[in-house]
C-alpha cells in the first residue's frame, strides 16, 4: 500500500545536487512522487522544470553540492 | 459577425467566453469535448451496508459556480470604473500637508489622462521616499482580485512592490482563524494552516462513511473554495446511497436545509461547549478508540478529568451542561455522540474540514482544537473515519504538476518565471485587520506572520510598528477588492482614510468599490477577460498552505484565459498601469524583463509539466488542457498512513510523518499542548487545554444586556470576495440575497420568527442592524432557520452606501463586519473574531434613502468624458449594457474595416 | 420527437445557475425568436424557493426552478389574437414578439406565471427553450457534436436536476429518468399536458421527535408511529434522534398520529396536511 519512493525521504527540499556533468540542479518540489529541479547557473534558475524519477539513473548519480 | 470563442476563470470557476464583433455575448460552463480525456470512475457502494458494485463518474464539464456565469455584466458592469480619476479638493502639496484629507470619501473625481495620474503617483512614489525612506509606501489587496498566475496579487503586485520596497501588509488567515492558531497545537499541519489532507478520501467516503458531521459548513455555498460547483454530485451521492447528514450552524444553510438528516443550532460561540459535550458521553460510555488513543495521544487521561469535572472547576463538561451554553437538548447531545460514534463518520469544520465561521469567534482555536481530539477520538485516518467534510479528496493525477497562485514558484514577482527574483529591502510591516490602529495610533504590535505555514514558532514572531529605526506609512495604495464588508469595526477605515497621516492615497481596481471612494487618484484596471492570463482551476498552490486544492474538483483544469476583448473604457491592465510606473520611476525594463502579459503565461506553460502535455499553439488554441487520471491511479488516503503504522505517502508531508509522527512537540495528539505550553503558557485565549470559553463579546458579556443578539457574517453564497454581487443586478433580484428598492439592494438579515414577532418585524420589512460600532439597513428574512437569539447576514458584501458619503453612517449596502469587534481573538491571537458580535435590530421606520450614493461621482465623470454616456441606472435598469455594448461593437468593426 | 426539459425538484439544490445562464443568454440580447428580456424583472426561469415547516426542529425548502411549461395546450395561445403564440412541431412554444404587441392578456393567462410582461416594449415574453439555440446549426459547432447543444439553463446545472431531450424516445435519457422518478405536475397545471416535467416537487410532511421522560433526557430510538390522513395509513419508526418523519402525504386533510412504543402510554395528536408542520416533541409517560 504505502509508496517508499518519497521524494522527501531522499532529496532535500530546496537542497542543490550536482550532477556528474558538473550542472547543478536545485530541488524545487518534493510533494510529488517525481523529483523537480531546474538547473542553477550563476545563482538563477534557467531553463525548463526537469522531472527526474527519484530511482533512475540519473537521479542515483546525484550528490549533494 | 464573427463569434470567437475564447476561455476563462474566475473565483467562481472556469468559463467558455463567445464574443461577437468585439463584444462578448454569452458565459458558459467549459463542456468538455469527446477529445478531452475520460473522467475518473470510482467503484462504491450503491447504498450504505451494499456492495462495492456502483460506479461514479463526473459529469462531462468543468462546473462553476453561478457567479462565473456573471463575468459579462462584471466586464460591463454600471460600477466600473472607466477613466483614471483624481480627487477634486486635492492638492499636491509640497510637504504632503494641507491636502484636504477629511474630504476623503465625500469628495467629488474629476477624469484624468493616464499621463496625468501616473505621473502624479510617480512624483509623490519619489516625493515620499525621499522625504521618508521606501518604507513610508504601504499597499494591499483584496483577498482574491482576478484569477490567473500572471496578473494574481502574489505574482504582478508583489513583483512591483517588492522592487519599489514597501511595508508590506501580512494577511491574517481570516477563512482559517481557529485553526491556524489552535489546530496545529493538536495535530500539527501547521503548514496546512491547521487544516488536514483529504487526499483520495472522496473515494473512501463513498465506499465507507455512514455518517458525515458537517460542523459550520455550507458546501453548496462556499463551493470548496474555488471549486465551483465542481463537488456537488459528490454529496448528492452520498445522500442517495444513505448517508447520514448531520450539520451544525446557527443557520440551517442552504446545503443543510436540501440534506440534512439533522440540524442543531448552537447558539454562536458555544460550539466548543458542544464538544466537550460530546467528548463527555465519549468518555462515560466508553465510546472511543481507546487503542487508538492509548498509541497517538498525549496527556489525554489529563483532558478526560477535566472533561469528567475533576478539573479545577469541578464541573462536568456532561450533556446538561452542554445544553445551558448551546441550547442544544441534552438528550440530542447525548444523541449526536452515540451516533458519530458508532457508524463510520467524517466530518469537519467549512469548506475543506479546516474553516467554517465558527472558527472565527472569540474562542475559536479552542473549537479546533477540540474538533480534531474528537475526530482522533474515533481513530482518525481509519476507513470512513476521517476529517473530510465533502468538498476536497477527488482522484488526481499528482505526477502532473502546475504551479498555484501561492507557489513562489509560479510568480511572475520569482525566479524561475522572471529572470531576476523582486526582493523587498524594506523589513517594517504592518498586520492587515488592524492597519487604521496603526496609522491613526502611530504605534502598533502583534504577534505572528499571519500566514503561519512554516512553522508552528512563526505565531509567535514579535512585531511592532514602526519598526525600530523606520519611518510610518504616510503613502496608501490599495489594490482590489473592498475592505468594508469584511474585515473588523471597519467604520475605522473611514478615520484613516481621512488621516493627515495619509498623505497620498491611490486606488487601483475595477470596480467602484466602498474604499477606491476614499482615494485621491483612481486607477482603472481591466477584467481578466480583457487581458492575458494563465491559471488552474482551484489551485491555490501545491507547496502552500492549501495543498492540492484541485482534489476539490472533479476536473484538472488548466486554462489559457484568453483576451476575449479589448480593456473597456480607459481601463488597462494592472500589469500595464505598474509598467507605466515603473518606467517612470526608472526600472520599467526591470519589471517587465522586455515580457508582455502573453510572454509571461508562456513561461508559466514553460516552467511547469504542461509543456509536456501539449504545445503552446494547441493549449492556445483549445483554450484549455484537462489532466487526465490515470486509470489505475495510486491511492495515498489521507491520514491512513498514521492509523496503520506506516511511512507517510501523502503529497506535502514534512519528513518526520514518515516515522509515523504528528508536527507537534511529541508526535502525537496532544490533549495537552506542548507548543502552547512552551511558546506560550500564559495565554488567556489558548490555555494548554482546550476548553470552552465564553466569549468575551457573547452572550455572557455585559454587552449582551445591551445588544442581546448574535450577528454570524458567514462566507456568502451570491458573492465571492466581495466580488459579483456588486456588479450583477440580477443576483439582487434573488430573494434569499437582496431586494432591490428604490435603487439600492438592500442585503438580507435573518430573524427567528419568535424575536420578529416580539419587535414586529415582518418579513420583508427594512430592519436596522446596530450596535456601538454602527449601523446597517438590511431586509428581513424571517425564518425558522436561525437560531433564535442569532441574526445571520452574509459578510463580504462588495456594496458600501453609506447614506452620508465619507462619515462613519448608516450604511445601506450591506456591509455588516461595520459591526464587528476590531479585537483580536487573544492577547497573543492574532485572529479575526466578526462572529462573536453582539448587536439589536430594530424595525426600521425612517427614511428610505433614494438611489445609491456613489453612483453620482461615477455618472458625473463618465458624462464630462462623453455626453452620451450611460449612467449607472441606465445600466442597471435599462438599456445602458446593450448601448455599451453597441458602442464597443461599432468601435470594433469601424477598426476592423481600416 | 417532443422536446422537454425534466425539473428535479429533490435534486436542485437552488445553486441559481440555470436562472443566471437564461438571463446570460436574453437579458439584452434579441434573437429570431425573441425580444431581449429586460434587465431586470423577468425570470424566464425562476427559482421558486420556500421554506417547509414551522418549527426549526424540522425545516427543509423546496426548491423548484420553474419555466414556461410549454404546455400541450397552452392557456396563453388560448389567449392570444393572431396567431401571437405557436407550438412548434418538436412542441416548443413561442410568443411571436412582434405579433403579440398589446396583448397583455397572454402574460395574465398563464396558470404558473411563467410569462411576464414587458412594460416598455408592450409585449409578452417567456422562455423559448433556447429554440433559437437550437435552431442555429453554427451553435456549439465547436465542441464538434451536435448532441451537446442543450437550453442554457440545463447546460448550466451541476445537479443533474434539469434534462433535456426527446420525451417521444423511451430510451432518451430524460425518458428514462423521468419514469424513475415521482412526476409531480404543478398544482396550478394539474391535468395539464406539459413537456416540461416537474418532478418531486414535494406536497406536505409531518415529523416530531418522541423522547423518553423529561427528566431522562433521552432520544427514544424505534417508537412506532402511525399516521393516518385520507384513508391511507403511513407507518415508519423514529431513528437514532428520536425523530419520525412522513413526507408525501396529501394536502389539506385531517391527519391523526398515534405514537407507541413499549411500556409506555401511547400518545395521539391530531393535525392538518395544510402545511407542512412539526407535530410535537413527545415525552413518553409509563
């Protein structure tokens, strides 16, 4: 019944995660059952809402910045 | 003739706009086409105790309220204001002294260009800010404006306000009073405002609930916020497969009247009386979750002696007792209790559990606080046991996320939608119901943020003003909506709006609202029909204070509100007019970022999942995109996790749910409140038990020898923020709203039968509303639906007449919150009170005035601007809306032919 | 095909959007069929709202949207000279807005009302069961399918208590309702042939509550009540508030209500099906 995949349980609300591109990416929305970022260049949000599923790939190579 | 149709949504609702020639010519509710995705089906039962084998499924349109089907007479509305104003005795003096300021509100307009009064704001913008410091400038909204991300007071206003620098005016949570400030002290949720999350329990409601309590709320009338009529079906659902209905209110409302299977009538103020009343039998007869309890409540067995009259006033809380205060039968008391606790019930307090005009009296926070221990009492969060009061919890798809008007992230004021965030640099505040003590005082402190949603300590934030080291407010931009129909004792607007103190007032709106009459410049803002705009259908935010409020609806609904037509008149876009000052303050292209009102809507479409779902052209195009839910959708009941152990799984949970913890100090239900006892030990209004208090304006107060009757202004049900009712002759001509005599409507007051007898009120008769704060010239209902010693008149009237233009009068408009207390609900509770106000009514034999009074000014200016105008009772009564009409069409075809 | 509309009283919950779409869709406008509808002053659908009971232990309203009929046989064409009113052959019936001038008498006709008189203009007006909607082919051709074209007012409800369709198709929609449901024809158009159908609209109820001794302070739970009013005998049983209520009944009798229950006096009462009335809250005696 309950679903374990809580954003909130694995990333941090407002918290900045690098990515090994070296983007980094601000999470801007945990409520949800997906991940939602924008990236962050030079201080300011850019660029369009990122979902990212919190069990991807992509999700697991996020680190804290 | 070319009909365009095009899309819109406005408090009550999403519409479908047809415009011919330039004009618009019908409203109608959004019907959904056969390309438009298949609605959620849900399997219940048929009647209660039956199987699960009936399905329920919405109707195919998004359902507004009726209100929305008004939005043509507002764009062509006899109040609108057509032409930037200025006062005419006011003078722009050097030093800002002299300026004839005790004329405010009797003073006659004169039409000004738009350069003329912009640039005289701009002047007096730098006059002031030089003279004082940027925190001399004060501005506020109404609760509600326009809908739509772009133009909605949190995005545009705050874009401008917060790069001028300003003392900005914190809202107090006035639908939530009670239980922003008593709740959380429970239950936590303080990041809901008090309120509770009623994810997915529609479909628990109708596959389980057997009873539902419905404590102060009108759903069919406060529509779920701004759901419309969206949730309707739901209860008519619920009646049909025999569920009981049980509503309490001093008036058997319009949803209680058609659905009740039971109504009681406490007297105002003494709900919380009636749960301890409740919590008594509970308690004696052993009829509560003891398990439950045992596991999730704290320093209950504490709460219990009190209740059982081992407290220090030795007084049993029984149904006896509960019957002195309330007027309500012990024996029904006794009743009520058994029932609720032994079927399947869920219930709650106003629109979305967590409201209701019980929650804005002087003990209100106590009410909430006990609502929830009763609902924990019976194993909160358990199939069919819940607090749900039958307006929220629809499926939802919550993969789908578009921004509300409280996210910060769906604000043209933030990043990601602008490319630079606006930030205030000024700190000073001041606290929205009592801005007049302020600024006629020179001295003003309370506690809190208003909006307390991020954190339980935020209510107890020290403020003052004027802030050490700043200057007082001697600017006023009021922005929207009118004040004088719903906030507290607000005759004392008059008095500061008539201050010295205020130097310079601006008024920006649509209408002629009660307080743009105060203004020495007047702005005309356009309709959200005559503009750009982007917006969801009752989403107020997803990481705000009302989380998720789109389950409210049967329908996701995201709409492009289209320019239907060209701004009337003068009028502009509020966008446009703060533009236009900001250039002339010399940061325009700082504000705007080089956007339009359509490049903004993009971003919104752009910086969410929409752009996802479907392209710019087609959203445009279409008008409207519905998210579909899935058909398998994931169930996360609300409060289910914490009845059965398990990690939260609801969307806009704090982490620690997930260790199976409450937001308060322990993590449980506190019966003794561990906040309360740490923030605040000594506060007379919040004690660490909740517990019935008389109020301090009821019947037990001094006052009531004087003024023995209770006045309830609950939310309206022909009005909606003040806004409708005003512009829509036709909504007078309902007779449980007003009656519209000799040109004015009159607002409707009801009274018991047994007290219009005693005073020899009919009904129909002109009644005077009084008390020592003013008066009121209402109609009366006479109707056994009141309780006795109550008179009910509906708040937010957006109608202000006062018979004697600019001085605390009798009005004739309806503004009933003139009588209400300007106190707070406590020492140390910022909250609004308007239902613990103690008034006499009286037969009104006087003169009946003729015409309503503000008419003049706006008839003058629009006759100096064109001889051949129509005036406001042209408007009302004639033919004035077809030959505005005619105009606007012959204007737009001249212009198409070029 | 006979068009009607289906009026379900029970399920309006008196929301006033019909009355706001039909005044949205006439009041200042004309069309082929109409004059525009005043301002203010007209209620081509009206929301008739009144209050049941006289006790506030027992209230509830009826709330009944009522429109023009659009009768068999109306009364105002009986009324009207020269071929002013015409029933169309899907029985839709329309004052002719220039051929009507100066007869006031086809406004007075009306049994229920639902035709006013335009002062200014001279003539009578009513609904028109937005024929002139539904004549127009280029009318919702947007949405793609012509069967959502309806009378604005039925759009415009949320309660599912307005219908529309063919009344001579058994398996329309509205057919099918309708024979589900009590058909209560307006008293004032009883015997009428009418295609809109009112339906439960409610007659009269008697209720009251029945408690054990005073000084028990108790709700009595299954005390059998009968009622007797016109040769027919209602018999139902209070609930878990002690309360008994019979709806349904037939107006303007004599009613006599015995309530029993074990080991204690019965008690009777008599009343009358004039109005809807709270008989009495009964305290038992042994």
């Amino acid at each position: 019944m309950a679903n374990k995949i809580m954003v909130q349980h694995l990333f941090k609300l407002n918290g900045l995660y690098k990515e090994p591109d070296g983007k980094v990416l601000k999470i801007v929305l945990s409520e949800v059952y997906n991940l939602r970022c924008f990236e962050v260049k030079d201080g300011n949000l850019t660029g369009p809402l990122i979902k990212i599923h919190p069990e991807s790939d992509r999700a697991k190579a996020l680190v804290e910045a | 003739m070319a009909e365009k149709i095009t899309h819109s949504i406005c408090v009550g609702g999403p519409i479908a706009i047809h415009t011919v020639d330039g004009v618009i010519r019908r409203i109608r509710p959004i019907i959904f086409d056969n390309n438009d995705p298949k609605g959620w089906v849900i399997k219940a039962r048929s009647k209660v105790g039956g199987a699960q084998d009936a399905e329920y499924t919405p109707n195919r349109k998004a359902q507004p309220a009726f209100i929305a089907l008004t939005e043509k007479n507002r764009a062509y509305s006899y109040d609108r204001i057509r032409y930037p104003m200025i006062r005419e005795d006011f003078v722009e003096t050097p030093d800002g002294k002299n300026r004839n300021t005790e004329n405010r509100g009797k003073s006659e307009y004169r039409r000004a260009s738009w350069d003329e009064a912009l640039d005289l704001v701009a002047r007096e913008i730098k006059r002031l800010q030089a003279t004082y410091g940027k925190e001399t400038i004060t501005a506020c909204t109404g609760s509600h404006h326009s809908w739509g991300l772009v133009g909605y007071k949190l995005s545009t206003f705050a874009r401008f306000f917060r790069m001028l620098g300003y003392t900005e005016i914190k809202d107090n949570p006035d639908s939530w009073e009670g239980f922003t400030w008593g709740a959380p002290h429970t239950y936590g949720y303080y990041w809901r405002l008090g309120g509770t999350e009623a994810f997915d329990l529609l479909e628990d409601a109708l596959q389980n609930v057997e009873t539902m309590i419905m404590w102060s709320h009108d759903p069919d009338t406060t529509r779920g916020g701004y759901a419309g009529n969206e949730s309707t079906m739901w209860r008519h659902w619920l009646d049909d497969m025999g569920v009981q209905f049980i509503y309490i209110d001093p008036y058997n409302n319009f949803s209680s009247v058609k659905q009740a299977d039971k109504w009681f009538g406490p007297r105002p103020g003494t709900d919380a009386a009636l749960c301890e009343g409740i919590a008594h039998v509970w308690i004696t007869e052993g009829l509560y979750d003891k398990e439950y309890i045992a596991k999730h409540g704290h320093r209950f067995d504490e709460w219990a002696d009190y209740i059982l009259g081992k407290g220090v006033d030795k007084t049993p809380k029984d149904p006896k007792w509960a019957e002195e205060e309330t007027g309500i039968p012990a024996a029904d008391i006794k009743a009520l209790a058994r029932r609720w606790a032994t079927t399947k019930t869920m219930g709650g307090s106003g629109l979305r559990g967590g409201f209701g005009g019980v929650c804005r009296t002087a003990n209100g926070t106590e009410f909430a606080r006990l609502m929830v221990q009763l609902f924990a009492m019976q194993g909160m969060g358990k199939p069919g046991q819940n607090i749900w009061s039958g307006t929220t919890g629809a499926p939802m798809d919550y993969n789908f996320w578009f921004g509300g008007y409280s996210d910060p992230l769906s604000q043209i004021a933030n990043q990601p939608i602008a490319d630079k965030t606006a930030v205030n640099p000024v700190t000073q505040k001041l606290y929205r119901p009592n801005v007049p003590d302020a600024i006629l005082d020179g001295h003003y402190e309370w506690y809190g943020e208003g909006f307390c949603g991020g954190g339980i300590d935020l209510e107890f934030t020290e403020h003052i003003y004027p802030e050490p080291g700043y200057n007082k407010v001697h600017m006023f931009w009021r922005y929207g909506g009118t004040f004088m129909g719903t906030m507290l004792d607000t005759n004392k607007w008059i008095k500061m709006y008539q201050s010295p103190e205020l130097e310079f007032v601006v008024n920006q709106d649509i209408h002629f609202h009660g307080e743009a009459r105060f203004a020495d410049v007047i702005l005309p803002a356009c309709t959200n029909l005559e503009r750009y705009d982007i917006g969801e259908l009752c989403n107020s935010g997803n990481g705000g204070y009302q989380s998720h409020s789109q389950t409210g609806n049967s329908w996701q609904v995201v709409v492009f509100q289209d320019k239907a037509i060209e701004p009337l008149w003068d009028s502009q876009s509020d966008y446009w007019i703060f533009a236009q000052v900001a250039e002339r303050l010399g940061w325009g292209k700082d504000f705007t970022e080089g956007r339009t009102e359509l490049d903004w809507c993009k971003r919104f479409w752009e910086k969410s999942d929409l752009c996802e779902r479907i392209s710019w052209e087609d959203f445009t195009k279409k008008g409207y995109y519905v998210a579909p839910v899935p058909e398998n959708w994931e169930r996360h009941p609300g409060f289910r996790w914490f009845a059965e152990g398990y990690p939260c799984d609801t969307p806009n949970h704090k982490p620690f749910q997930e260790e199976g913890k409450l937001g308060t100090f322990t993590g449980k239900f506190e019966f003794v409140s561990e906040s309360l006892l740490y923030f605040a030990p000594d506060d007379e209004a919040r004690t660490p038990i909740a517990t019935y208090k008389p109020s301090w304006e009821g019947h037990r107060s001094i006052k009531a020898r004087k003024y023995p009757f209770h006045l309830i202004t609950p939310h309206p049900r022909f009005d909606y923020h003040t806004q409708h009712n005003s512009s829509t002759p036709w909504i007078w001509e309902i007779p449980e709203n007003r009656k519209y005599i000799e040109g004015n409507p009159y607002l409707v007051a009801r009274i018991h039968p047994e007290k219009a007898a005693e005073k020899g009120i009919k009904d129909g008769d002109l009644i005077l509303l009084f008390n020592e704060r003013g008066s009121v010239l209402c109609v009366a209902r006479v109707t056994y639906r009141v309780e006795v010693n109550t008179i009910h008149a509906y708040g937010s009237s957006g109608i202000y007449n006062p018979t004697v233009p600019g001085e605390a009068s009798m009005d004739i408009g309806g503004c009933v919150n003139i009588l209400s207390p300007g106190k707070l609900m406590g020492s140390k509770v910022p909250g609004m009170a308007p239902n613990s106000t103690l008034l006499d009514v009286v037969k009104y034999e006087g003169e009946v005035p003729k015409t309503q009074y503000f008419e003049y000014k706006l008839d003058k200016v629009a006759l100096q601007a064109d001889p051949d105008a129509e005036t406001c009772v042209e408007i009302i009564e004639g033919h004035g809306f077809e030959k505005i009409q005619a105009k606007v069409k012959a204007a737009y075809v001249g212009k198409v032919s070029e | 095909m006979r068009l009607g509309i289906a009026v379900d009283s029970r399920m309006c919950m008196a929301c006033y959007c019909c009355f706001t779409a039909c005044k949205d869709e006439h009041c200042g406008f004309a069309s082929k069929l109409s004059a525009a509808q005043p301002m203010m002053g007209q209620f081509w659908i009206d929301v008739r709202e009144w209050e049941r009971g006289d006790n506030s232990r027992k209230i509830k309203t009826a709330t009944v949207p009522t429109l023009c009929a659009h009768c068999t046989d109306p009364a105002c064409a009986k009324a009207a000279k020269n071929d002013a009113v015409y029933k169309r052959e899907d029985g839709i019936v329309i004052i002719d807005p220039e051929k009507s001038k100066g007869q006031k008498a086809i406004a007075d006709a009306c049994p229920i009302g639902a035709v006013y008189w335009n002062e200014e203009l001279e003539i009578p007006q009513k609904c028109t069961m937005c024929a002139e909607l539904l004549d127009d082919p280029e009318y919702l051709s947007y949405l793609g399918d012509a069967k959502l074209k309806k009378p604005r007012c039925v759009e415009a409800c949320p309660n599912n208590a307005l219908l529309f369709g063919d009344l001579d198709d058994p398996n329309s929609d509205i057919s099918k309702y309708i024979a589900s449901q009590r058909l209560t024809q307006l008293e004032a158009l009883a015997g009428q042939e009418t295609n809109v159908k009112y339906l439960n609209v409610p007659t009269v109820f008697l209720a009251g509550t029945v408690y054990y001794p005073a000084e028990q302070e108790e709700v009595f739970i299954g005390a059998k009540v009968k009622v007797e009013v016109d040769g027919q005998t209602f018999e139902t049983e209070t609930n878990y508030f002690g309360d008994w209520e019979v709806e349904w009944l037939p107006k303007n009798k004599d009613a006599k209500i015995t309530v029993t229950a074990d080991g204690y006096k019965p008690v009777s009462y008599s009343a009358k099906t004039d109005a809807d009335h709270y008989v009495d809250s009964t305290y038992l005696s042994k």
